[in-house]
C-alpha cells in the first residue's frame, strides 16, 4: 500500500511540475481557446493584416549634408559632388530597404517633399567617409505628424571588401536596413483606422493642390497640422476628378523611378571602388596620425631629458660629472630632434592620405532626357534634370 501512496505521491509532483511549466510566461504558454495571459499582449504587428490599408511612401533626395560655406569642405572631410550622388543613391537604399519589408504600398523616390503621400521618410547625410556611414531619418505623414526623427549608423569591418561572399553588396546596407525596420515598428504602432484616415487626408490634400475651396473645408489646418474634418461623398464629382489626376501624377512619379534607379546602377562600380578604397585610406589616416602622435611624444620625452641632464651635471660640480650630463644632452636631444623629425614626415604622410581621399570625388548628377507628356488633349516638353521636369510637370498640372 505505501509503494503505492509514494507512487501515487509522484505522480502528482509531476502533474503540478509540467503544470507550472505550461502556465508560465513564454511563446509557448498560449493557449488555442479562451482568455490569453497578460504577457501576451503586447506590441503586434500589423504587417500581414490583409485588411490593413498600407501607405503609400515618398521619400525626398536626401539632403546630402553639406556645411552652409563652402571652406569649411575640407575641414570637414566633405567632397560635394560625391555627397550629391550619394543624395541620390540613399534614396533609392532606402527605397529598397522599405520594399523589402512588404509592410508598404508604393514607395517612390522624389526630387522634394512636394509630392503626395501618404508617408514621409526624410534622409540627410550625416557621415559617409568609406568606413563611418551615419543617416538622419525623419518620418512624417501626410498630417505633418512626426512619427520618427532618430539617427542611425554603420562601422564597415576591415575585412568587408576581403570576404568573397561580400561581393556585388554594398557595405552601407545594414544602415538603412535598420533604419526600415524601425519605421515598421513605428508603423505597427497605428491602428488600421488611424492608417485609412492618412490615406484620405493625402486624397483631400492632393485635392486641395488644385481646388482649394471645395477641399480645404474638410480639414483642419493649425501649427502646421493638418486633421481629417469630414470626408467628401465618394461619388463627389471634384473629389472623383482630383482622384483620376492623382493617379497620372503618380504614374509620372512611378516613370522616375526608373532614372534614379539607372543613376544608383550606374553609380555601382565607381562607387563600390571608392568605398573600398576609401575605407584603405580612413584606416592609413588614422595608423598614420596615432604613430606621428606616438613619435612626437617621445621626442618631447627625450628632449625633456636632455634639459634635465644638462642641469644635474651643471649642479655636480666636477668636471666628470659635467661631462657626462652635457654628453647625455647631446644624445637624448640629438635623439629627440630625429624623432620629431620623424613625425613631422609621418604627418605629411597623413596630409597626402587626406588629398588622396579629396581626389575620390566625381562629379555626377541626375539628368533626363527631355520628355513630352500628355494629358487630357495637353501637351508639354519637359526639360532637364529630374527636379526641373518634377516641378514643370506640377505646373502643367
């Protein structure tokens, strides 16, 4: 009988044992009916929803970040023409960074924030030198409410451009890889009819571009916000016009991509080799200032030395002594002018890396072929680069 109890004693240890495993917090604690635990709920994403309106997104050039004076380039290790194509190109990154989330509608790259939207994603280039690569990324909606203004940034590994498995990628990805899972995060934050007013405030506000008084009384504009008042009826004919312009705007739009993704393709080669190259000549800098930086203290050192053996055979009185401190003068100080010496070539060492670095910029720029477009019965010929057309095309409108 008492095997039994103690068998019987067991068993209910047991029970209570998986018991507590099961009810404990964890990815494996839901269970498939009922109340869920409190751990549970949390921060979901929205992603997959197929009821979820999905933004569409409009991300500017970037600001390539130059200082305001033009002197100031060099101190600042900016070359302009270079950072201008970058402009360009952390677009189109980020552009396909944001894709590859699937968590958009359409994403499209712009001359400027003039475009219609509903999201935001506003880029600036804070550092990009080879092996530092550092953005700002500002995400509004439509609205003017920010949602996001954080600073994101890569340190490229030595051995990057080493590794064979790197080939055909660009070491600058991770940077704005991050910075696109951060703005799904911040997406999943708003709920689905937090995300279908967005998107009929940009219809109201495209609207408005063109018809002011028969839009603007839907919304209410204070401190550069802008609400979502009332919506026209869906079969409102200024509403139903504006809606059938917004699409030929964003098919001009969607025609644009193409250029500025031919501009980043184009930039591939030369760039990737600047970027290797770059990266060679920040790591030869940097050794090449810490060893004048070493060489120049121990100059100073020696020279120091050199003072203080003078002064104590002076104080010894004999002529031996005398002797033997003016003789450890004359080597530490003949020592220690070598060394200085020394750094002195090793910081124009330094000056040529840095020229060297100032060389690796081309200019290049965004150009378009001029183009003729049509729209109800009108034409007209656009010319120029990318932004010229951009802002010609919206006069046309």
């Amino acid at each position: 009988m008492r095997p039994l109890k103690t068998m019987t004693a067991y068993l209910v240890s047991l029970c209570l044992v998986l018991s507590g495993c099961v009810t404990s917090g964890g990815s494996g604690s839901s269970v498939g009916v009922g109340p869920q635990l409190s751990s549970l709920f949390g921060k979901q994403d929205h992603s997959g929803d197929p009821g979820r309106p999905k933004l569409d997104v409009v991300i500017p050039v970037f600001d390539p970040g130059l200082p305001e004076d033009e002197t100031q380039y060099d101190e600042a290790g900016v070359w302009p023409e270079l950072r201008r194509a970058e402009a360009n190109r952390f677009a189109v990154k980020m552009k396909e960074a944001l894709e590859a989330t699937g968590a958009f509608g359409a994403v499209r790259v712009t001359p400027d924030r003039t475009a219609t939207g509903d999201l935001y994603v506003i880029g600036r280039i804070v550092e990009s030198n080879g092996e530092d690569v550092e953005i700002a990324v500002e995400v509004l909606d439509v609205s003017g409410k920010k949602w996001m203004d954080d600073t994101f940034e890569h340190e490229v590994a030595p051995e990057f451009h080493k590794n064979i498995r790197n080939e055909g990628k660009d070491p600058y990805d991770p940077v704005f890889a991050e910075a696109a899972k951060d703005i799904v995060e911040e997406l999943n934050d708003h709920d689905t009819a937090e995300l279908g007013a967005i998107r009929q405030l940009a219809d109201l506000r495209f609207g408005a571009s063109f018809s002011e008084d028969a839009f603007v009384k839907h919304m209410k504009m204070d401190s550069g916000r802008v609400e979502l008042v009332s919506m026209p009826a869906d079969d409102d004919p200024m509403l139903r016009r504006t809606r059938a312009i917004r699409v030929r705007d964003q098919l001009f739009i969607d025609g644009l991509q193409a250029h500025y993704q031919s501009f980043s393709q184009e930039m591939d080669g030369s760039y990737s080799m600047w970027q290797e190259q770059s990266l060679l000549e920040v790591v030869a800098e940097r050794e090449a200032k810490q060893k004048a930086a070493g060489e120049a203290v121990i100059g100073v050192l020696l020279i120091g030395a050199a003072v203080l053996a003078a002064a104590a055979g002076a104080r010894s009185g004999s002529y031996t002594g005398s002797s033997a401190g003016m003789a450890g003068a004359v080597v530490a100080g003949v020592g220690g002018a070598a060394m200085l010496s020394k750094s002195f070539q090793t910081s124009d060492e330094a000056k040529i890396h840095r020229d060297a670095l100032n060389e690796l910029g081309q200019s290049v720029d965004v150009e378009m072929a001029p183009q003729v477009v049509q729209f109800e019965e009108k034409t007209v010929k656009l010319t120029g680069d990318a932004k010229e057309q951009f802002g010609q095309w919206r006069e046309f409108l």
